[in-house]
C-alpha cells in the first residue's frame, strides 16, 4: 500500500490538515461550504451547540449541532483553486490515516452542500431566487489534471457547448458535470434547477467590461441562448463544477445551490442580499 508523502499531504504538527488546520475528530459527515468567512459564523448562529470553531487564513470552520444533526460549516473562498484544497483535504481528514498516511480500509462518504451567491443568465432567475447547479460547466480546467475525469465529464454536451458559442482555443478545456442526483433532489426540490458556469475570475471572465475590453464581447449572448436538449444555462459563479467534479471522483455526495444576486440579462443587481442568503442557509441546514 502507498504510503502517501509528507511533501504530497503536508500535516500540521498538531496533527490537523495543512490549509483548514482542523483535525479528523473536527469534521462531520455533514458539511455546509460558503465563499465567505463571516458566512460560517452567521451559519453557527443557528446552532443549538458548537465543539470547535477553527479560522485559518480565508478557512473558518465551525462544527456543531443543528436540530439534533452534527453539521460542519466551513468557507471555502474563492475559486475552483481553492475547492481543490478544500475537497482535497476534506477528503483526507475523512479518509487517510493521519498517522500511518494511508488510505482506510473503509472510505466514508461526505455530504457536502455549497451555498452561495450568482449571476442569472435567463429571465427565469430573477434576482432573489434560488437555483440549483444541476450540471456545472467548468471553465477552470481543474478536473483534467485528475485521472479518470472521463468517466464522470459529459462529453456530448461539452462539445456542443464549444461548437456552438465558438470557444477560444486560448481558454482551458470546458468541462461539463451533474451534481449527485439524490442530493439535488432532496435540497432543491422546490427550487429552479438548472446549469451553472464555473467561472476563472469575476470580471472578464463572466463577461463584465469595466475598463478592459473583453476578448469576445458577445460571450454571454451566445451562452444566454445556447440550448443542449431541454437544458440551458442559467448562471454564473465560481466553484460548482470543482465541487460536483472533485466530489464525484472520490466518491462523495456534492452540489451547489445559489441565491440569485444578479441579473446578467436585465443588468440588474441586489448588494444588500444577506437576507436571502440567511433564509437559503437554513433551509440547507433542515434538509441536508
């Protein structure tokens, strides 16, 4: 069996992972994920018992008890970047031994919910609203640098998508993945469902031209029309395709639900949207 290298799975010298320095007894199999630190706290408001709040650079963790459920809320900051070292070392504090380094006998699996904020691409998803990453297209070329993405991209629809909006052979490789289907069943059965771009950045990226012109300024009317079968795409933001594609690889349970902050067709935006986050997060906390 591999033992894998202190160089490839670095461990704190108390015995916590690298990055979200928490330990394996910290973690439950229940875990709640947002961009923002200070979301975690608003998160653990709803609480009914905390056992371990944990900041480590924009990483803050907090575990506890929620109507009788042990819950991990963690940020995850910004960026499919990030989702890899979060994924990577939630995987592991679940999965390796951090004493032998290796891999259990016997692998868990983690339920793990992203709630955050996005940009809606149709008039379906009207600012306030909630949506479902049903499939996640990304456009950060993360899971290529993974073994055995084949089997969970869907290439098909990939290929469809770079046909038809004329991608860029200067952009990295889009990939296409579904979210885990009874997970996105029990969460979002009431909500708009739909398919989310991962974004590389926040500005040019998504297609807003602040001082920089952009590459193809008609980037986003091709993908607010772009139709595969009955599915279109509905929104912006920039972690759920690393979050569905990571947590498929290794076997986890893994999606992402936003509130609607923005519209991108209208050109309309709401800043001051901590209420709806608020109300998003607990309905999430009762169903996960």
């Amino acid at each position: 069996m591999r033992i894998i290298p202190e160089s490839e799975l670095i461990i704190n010298s108390d015995g916590s992972a690298f990055h979200l320095h928490i330990r394996p007894e910290h973690l439950s199999d229940k875990i709640v994920m947002m961009g923002d630190p200070d979301r975690v706290t608003m998160t653990a408001s709803f609480f009914d018992s905390i056992e371990c709040d944990v900041r480590s650079r924009e990483f803050h963790t907090v575990t506890g008890t929620y109507k009788g459920k042990r819950i991990t809320a963690l940020s995850h900051g910004i960026g499919t970047d990030n989702i890899d070292i979060v994924l990577t070392e939630l995987d592991a504090l679940a999965n390796i031994d951090f004493n032998t380094r290796l891999v259990k006998e016997e692998l868990k699996q983690l339920t793990m919910v992203r709630v955050g904020t996005s940009g809606g691409m149709q008039p379906h998803c009207p600012v306030g609203s909630y949506v479902v990453s049903e499939k996640s297209i990304g456009f950060d070329g993360l899971i290529h640098y993974y073994a055995g993405s084949e089997s969970i991209r869907e290439k098909d629809f990939e290929e469809a998508f770079q046909r038809e909006v004329g991608w860029s052979p200067y952009h990295c490789s889009p990939y296409v993945v579904s979210a885990d289907e009874e997970l996105v069943d029990r969460i979002g059965h009431d909500m708009i469902r739909g398919v989310t771009i991962s974004a590389i950045g926040f500005y040019g990226p998504q297609g807003r031209h602040v001082r920089l012109p952009l590459a193809d300024p008609n980037l986003n009317a091709k993908i607010e029309s772009f139709r595969f079968g009955e599915h279109s795409i509905t929104n912006y933001e920039m972690e759920s395709s690393a979050v569905a594609g990571l947590g498929k690889l290794m076997g986890h349970k893994a999606m992402t639900v936003c509130t609607i902050i923005a519209n991108r067709v209208a050109l309309k935006s709401n800043a001051d949207y901590k209420g709806s986050i608020e109300d998003l997060l607990q309905i999430v906390l009762d169903r996960i």
